[in-house]
C-alpha cells in the first residue's frame, strides 16, 4: 500500500510539473522567484569554493614539490634594539 502512494505522489508531481512546462508559468508566487534564486546562489557558492580548493591544491602541489630551487635560509631582519639589553 505504502508503496503505491509514493507512486502515486510521483505521478502527481510528475504532472504538476508537465502542466507548468505547458503553461510557460513555472513560478506561480515570488516565493518561488526567491527560493530558486536562493537556491542558485547557494549551489554558485559551494561550486566557488570547490574550484577555490582545486586551485588551491594545484598551485600548492606545483610550487612545492616541482620546485628546484631551495629555499632561501632565514636571516634576521631588522634592527636590535640595545636599549633592552641589561
């Protein structure tokens, strides 16, 4: 039984759907402008940050492990400040 009630609730969706496709109005309220367009913007932003973790990840892996040349030691920079010695 329970099975062809959800069969049934597809169905039911699945012609919504055609009916609106036929009827060109696919948005029937501004509610439906503003959650498509949320929607939108959220997938925009998860698809921004995966490519922000690939290029990430490309450049750090060409710059370190391809690299020839090493890096240079670290020296101090700056003046010493003799006015703190005992």
């Amino acid at each position: 039984m329970a099975d062809q009630d959800v069969g049934a609730q597809i169905e039911a969706q699945f012609n919504d759907v055609v009916r609106r496709l036929q009827s060109k109005q696919l948005f029937q309220s501004d509610w439906d402008i503003a959650t498509f367009a949320i929607f939108f913007i959220f997938i925009g932003a998860v698809l921004f940050l995966i490519l922000l973790v690939v290029v990430r990840f490309l450049w750090g892996c060409c710059c370190c492990c391809c690299s020839t040349s090493k890096k240079p030691s670290k020296r101090k920079v700056g003046v010493d400040n003799l006015a703190l010695e005992p």
